[in-house]
C-alpha cells in the first residue's frame, strides 16, 4: 500500500431536486446523489478531478446514466444536461417523464392487504451496536411489525440485559449453538409474520425501511428481496478499501434475478452473491417450506460466510424470483482496521468457495465446477499478474488472504459435506 497519509472520505448526499451540487475544492470524497429520496447513482473523487462546472456536470451524468435510462423516459444527451439545471427552479421537469418501471414502484396503488413483517436480527457480543440498530427501528413509520433478536452463543448476558431493560417488546431468544445461519433459523422459526426481514446488528436501518418491504413482495413469485447497502462512514483507510473493492452496493436500478437469469447463467456458474446481501434481505416465510432452511454448515461460526448467497440460489434453482431495490437501503458499518477487514475478505472467500461446492452437492449443476476449475483460477492468475506488473496498486493487499481463503472453503467443505445442513 501507499505510504500517502489516509484523509477520512467526506459522504456527501446530492439531492437533485436542490441542484447542481458545488463544485468540489479538490478533497477526496465519496458523492452519493439522490433524485426523490431515490438513490440514482455514486462516484468516487480522490484521483481526477472535474477541472469546471461543465466538466463535473459531465461527471455527475456519467454517474447517473443507468439509473435515469430505468427510471426516466430516454433522454438525450442534451436534456440529460438541462435537467441538472431545472431541478432547482422547476423540482416537477421530471414528472411528465416518469417511465412505466418508475411508475410500477412509486405509483402503484397500495394494497389493503398488505402482508405482516417481522424484523430478525442475529447477534453476537455487540451490545452498542444492537442498541443503536433498535433504537432506529424504533423510529420506523411502520409501526405494526415484530423484532425479533436472536442472541447467538453470547458469552455475557450484556444483550438480554438490554432488551429486557430498554427494549422490553423485542422478542429476544437465545441460541447457544454458535453459527450465523444456525442464529438465522432461529429466528425464522420464531418469527410470525409472513415477510421475514432480515438486517445486522451493524446497521442502521431508514425509518420508510420496513413498509418499503412490506410493499415489495407484489409478485407473488418473489420469495426474497434485496436492497441496497451505504457505507455509514469512509472514516478509515479499511472502510474505504472495502466500499470500493469489496462492497455492497449492488447498482442504482432494480435487477430481477429470475428463472431466466438462472438458466443462462447455469453453464459457467450462477453469481447468486449479485442478488444482494444479508444485511439488507426479507423473503416469505412460506419459503423455508418450500426450499428449506440455511444451510447451517455455511456462514460466520462456520464456513465464513456465503449462507446468504447460496439460499437465493436455492430459491432460484427452484423456480422462484429474487428482486434487488436500491431504494430499500441501509447504511453499513464497514470494518475500521486492516486486521478485523482481512479475516472478513478471508471469510468471504472461504465461505465463497464452501457455498459453491454445497450448491453442486444438491443440484448437480456442473457451471458450479467450472467456476471453481477454470473462471476463480483464470481470475486470480490475472490478478497475480497485475501484481506483477503493478505492485503499488491498492487492489492487490489482500491477493494472498484471498487464495488462501479459496483453498480453506474446500477443506471445509470436504470436512463437513456430510455434516447436517438445516434444523430437524
């Protein structure tokens, strides 16, 4: 890595509607810009900067290009400029624009019949954390759903101490075997209502999050919905790495991972980790019925990670849909040091790597293998190559941490490949 001394990145939230936003004085930065409380689109500053007014407009479009191209009749590149400049003196330039996705979303009558919710949240020795991640769900507008905390193989009682004294209508159940997925499936078979959302004790949930779940579960097809993850702060160098090599963010426009998405993928493997992510997930509770429950081998206390992933496979091999909507967002408390972030980029390989294999043990597709004896070796043979070539650059830290997690997910695997996988 770089010796330069790391400066904390800036988050700045851009409303549109308000207008151009100034332009940047040269600090690094990360810019996350919203049309209607809608994420639209995000860029990073810390290398090239706009020079003028015209160049960082030019920026901000390239920024929000895919977004604007779903939600907004087809602009040209023309009125995709004009509208930068309108939004402050005529906030409603959009309107007449809207396309029929954006329509669908935002504009579709509300059911009367909406489905009930239940939050679940899996927890581990991070007491401060779980009070600041209930404390915003208190402030929900959605007033009518269960918490459920499920209180994994503590070793204090800290968290029970706290729902029992501060947040007395949480459902609070310990789980003494330890394992996130294990943690996960207790709180699926304690939760009663119909949506079960699923968020982490890290994270900082919106108060319009749990009725935006609620409204997103209209096909009845979907058994799981994503959406996006913000970083909450970029304070450390850690935070910054994982955002932009390894995070959450899943893009600016909704994406349906369906049948069809499955069966073009099956042949060189079925990125399912591009659905989504576990701190920001809800599916129907009909679907551990249908597909069973995580699998308990995988996921923090065991393999490292992947439960999550390989579930919205399950669920696609099934024939069922997975949806990802970016305006259904959290913001995520990203690692603060190199150590604590190298054992999470370890894990997600190695958990990467065990999931992949479990997904070939139950359905036999051989794109799962392919994946692990050609694409994940062709990768990393290009990666140490531009090592090689460019040893300074940051995307190469943790290239060996990486390898080496690859190689842990298959000894775990072979290990417990006939170990039990869901509760009896």
């Amino acid at each position: 890595m770089s010796k330069t001394a790391y400066s904390p990145r800036k988050i700045h939230h851009c409303r549109l509607e308000e207008g151009i936003p100034p332009l940047p004085t040269g600090e690094a930065a990360y810019y996350l810009f919203w049309f209607n409380n809608i994420p639209m689109g995000h860029l990073w500053l810390d290398s090239v900067y706009p020079k003028d007014l015209k160049e960082w407009e030019k920026f901000i479009l390239n920024a929000l290009k895919k977004a604007f191209s779903y939600y907004f009749k087809p602009l040209t590149h023309s009125e995709s400029q004009e509208l930068l400049h309108a939004f402050k003196d005529n906030p409603s330039y959009l309107n007449g624009r809207f396309s029929s996705n954006y329509k669908k979303i935002f504009q579709s009558p509300i059911s009367n019949e909406l489905p009930s919710i239940s939050v679940v949240i899996c927890t581990r020795n991070r007491t401060s954390a779980l009070k600041e991640c209930l404390s915003r769900l208190f402030l929900s507008t959605e007033q009518n759903f269960e918490i459920v905390v499920v209180d994994n193989a503590p070793s204090d009682n800290g968290t029970a101490e706290l729902i029992k004294n501060e947040f007395p209508s949480v459902n609070y159940v310990l789980e003494p075997r330890k394992g996130l997925d294990i943690a996960r499936n207790t709180g699926a078979m304690t939760a009663t209502g119909e949506i079960l959302a699923y968020t982490d004790d890290d994270v900082i949930v919106t108060p319009e999050w749990v009725s935006q779940i609620r409204r997103s579960f209209a096909d009845p097809q979907t058994m799981s919905v994503t959406g996006l993850v913000i970083p909450y702060q970029l304070q450390t160098e850690a935070q910054c790495f994982f955002e932009r090599f390894w995070g959450f963010n899943k893009g600016h426009q909704p994406l349906v991972f369906d049948k069809d998405y499955f069966e073009k993928h099956i042949p060189v493997g079925v990125p399912a980790w591009d659905v989504g992510a576990g701190a920001n997930m809800a599916f129907r509770k009909t679907v551990f019925e249908k597909v069973g429950y995580f699998d308990e081998r995988l996921d923090v206390g065991a393999s490292g990670c992947s439960g999550d992933s390989e579930y919205w496979y399950r669920i696609m091999a099934e024939g069922y849909t997975c949806r990802y909507f970016p305006h259904i967002y959290v913001y995520h408390q990203h690692r603060e040091s190199w150590e604590d972030l190298k054992k999470q980029i370890h894990a997600y390989m190695r958990g990467n790597v065990s999931s992949v294999l479990v997904q070939y043990q139950k359905y036999g597709h051989k794109g799962e293998l392919y994946r692990l004896s050609r694409s994940l070796p062709i990768y990393y043979l290009k990666r140490i190559k531009y090592a090689i070539l460019h040893p300074k650059s940051k995307h190469n830290k943790f290239i060996f941490e990486e390898i080496k997690g690859c190689f842990s997910g298959w000894r775990f695997y072979l290990k417990h490949k006939n170990s039990h996988c869901y509760p009896l």
